[in-house]
C-alpha cells in the first residue's frame, strides 16, 4: 500500500537523544521555577470577576478606551477586541468594595467618550467562591485524566514502555505551563481544555510508536534495541508528518484567525502539539532504552500447564 511521504532508509533518531534529553530537562527545570516563582496568570474564569462585552459602530482604538477607563472603578481592567475591531470585551477583576454594577457603568461611561453610539452586549459575573471550584476542578480533571492513563498504559505496555510514556505525558503538561507562566499568558478554562486535548494527543502518538517497537522487537530477533527504536520511529515517521502537519494546519488557523476567546486554547495545542511530538522520541523511547528494555521483555508470559513437571504416562 502506498505511503505518503514513507521513509526508505533508517533514520538514527536516537543519534540526537542525549542533547535533546538534556534540553528537555532544562526545560522542565525552568517550568517548574517558573510555576513556584511566577505563577500562573489565572483568568477570570478562576479568579472571579466581570465580563462586558460591547459593539463600537466603527473600529476603536484600544489604547484610547484604555485612556478612558481611569477610574477608581474600572481600575485594572483587561481590553480586548472580540471577534471583530468593533467588538471590544472588557474584564475586571473583583473589587469587595464596589458591586459589579457599579464596575460595568464606569466601562460603558468610558465607552461612551470613545463613541456614543456603543451598545453594550453581554455582561457576565463569576463570583470568587465560583472561580476557586472552577480552579479546584480543573486541576482535580488534569490529575485525574493523568492517572487514568497511568492505569491504562500499565496494562497496555511492559512497566519500561509504560513508564516511559507517562514521563513523557508529565514532561509536555510541564512545559505546556511553564511556557503560560514564563509569558504570563492569561489562563483560562479554554486553555485547560487545551492542556488535556495535548494530554490525548501526545499519549495518542506515544502509542502509535510503542505499538511498533513491541512488534520489531519480536520480529527483529538480531537487533539491538536502539536499531529497533529506531526503525519504529522510521516506519511510522510517515503516520506522525501527516498527522501533525493537518492538525498544525487548522490550529495555526484558529491561533491566527479564531479571535481572542480561543487565543489561548490554540496557544496550549500549538505548543503541545510540537512538544508532544518530540517527547515520544525523545523522552519515553530514549527512557525506555535507558531502563534497559530489550526482547525478553517483549515476549509473553509462558502459563505452564498444570500437571506439566509430571512424567508422562506409560500407554
């Protein structure tokens, strides 16, 4: 059958390991002194707060609307266009000393200097106490959706391969919010969901490889295990350049074209998509050979038979 863009020859991925492992290493390193020193910019869908969303009858100009909302009240706000350069969507934090509807006239006072024919849209409050569960929750669904898979590649895969997929899955969560918390980029419950489509998809093509290297394990009978890596990732090099490219293809569209509210759902899949792809090289194969699997490994376990250490019977 014919493969598109299939590999005659094999390629020594694991020629690169070593430097590549390391920087994967730094990497993590560096995400993680940037969660404990930095944080991560929680959204208003954590934090609590109001959102109002407005339709200019003409293009605004942010920095002018930012101009205007000086305020005490409408201090700290977020501005953002919305869809289009006519919609503007403002975000403000919780003030305990001012009620919701007072934050909301001061942005459409602001508004109305900017152009008086504004209409406001939509306006939303999360209360604190709901943005708490929200943050509670959504950390509760990574954890679990970790150890689920944790369960599941443990009957799946020999405890190396297994071992070597779930550091690959915790290395791309890692760097997928370091890289939110080294930018401060705003995170929010679309960019969780992000974070656990890159959870799916990384583990999708974790398996797509290790599924191979089982079988040229016990196909290959006079390889050694990094030639058998090896030519696993060769032969399915062909299945992962054509998957990532149409997934980049439409992520890069929503990135560049999908408007604010999805900015950083797009942002956490672009980053999961390139770090996911090199970590089941790099970080659960290369772990695998460094935990020492070879064939024997491979091979099922023999159920002796009972009665079997008996002598057989004389007819």
């Amino acid at each position: 059958m014919f493969e598109i863009l299939s590999l005659k020859n094999t390629v020594n991925f694991l020629r690169h390991a070593v430097p590549i492992s390391v920087m994967s290493g730094v990497l993590v390193l560096a995400s993680l002194v940037s969660l404990a020193t930095n944080g991560i910019n929680w959204g208003l869908d954590f934090t609590g707060g109001t959102v109002v969303e407005m339709a200019f009858s003409k293009p605004v100009d942010l920095n002018v609307l930012r101009s205007e909302l000086t305020t005490p009240a409408s201090e700290g706000a977020l501005v953002q266009n919305f869809g289009s350069s006519r919609d503007v969507l403002v975000r403000l934090p919780v003030r305990p000393e001012l009620k919701s509807e007072v934050q909301v006239d001061a942005v459409m006072a602001a508004a109305l200097k900017v152009d008086p024919q504004v209409l406001q849209k939509r306006v939303e409050f999360v209360g604190p106490q709901v943005g708490k569960e929200l943050a509670e929750q959504g950390g509760l669904a990574v954890l679990v959706a970790l150890i689920c898979i944790l369960i599941y590649v443990s009957f799946r895969f020999e405890w190396r391969l297994a071992l070597g997929s779930v550091a690959a899955l915790a290395h791309d969560v890692i760097v997928t919010f370091g890289v939110f918390s080294v930018f401060q980029l705003e995170f929010d419950l679309t960019v969780l969901a992000g974070v656990l489509t890159v959870v799916g998809y990384s583990l999708n093509d974790t398996i797509v490889v290790f599924d191979r290297i089982r079988e040229n394990f016990l196909k290959l009978r006079k390889s050694v295990p990094e030639e058998v890596v090896n030519i696993s990732i060769t032969q399915t090099m062909s299945r992962t350049i054509i998957t990532t490219g149409t997934t980049l293809v439409v992520v890069v569209a929503l990135f560049l074209k999908g408007g604010s509210m999805i900015h950083g759902f797009a942002t956490a899949l672009m980053m999961g998509i390139f770090v996911g792809t090199y970590s089941s090289i790099y970080v659960a194969s290369f772990l695998a050979i460094k935990l020492g699997i070879n064939r024997e490994h491979m091979m099922p376990v023999e159920i002796e038979k009972e009665g079997a250490d008996q002598p057989p019977m004389m007819p």
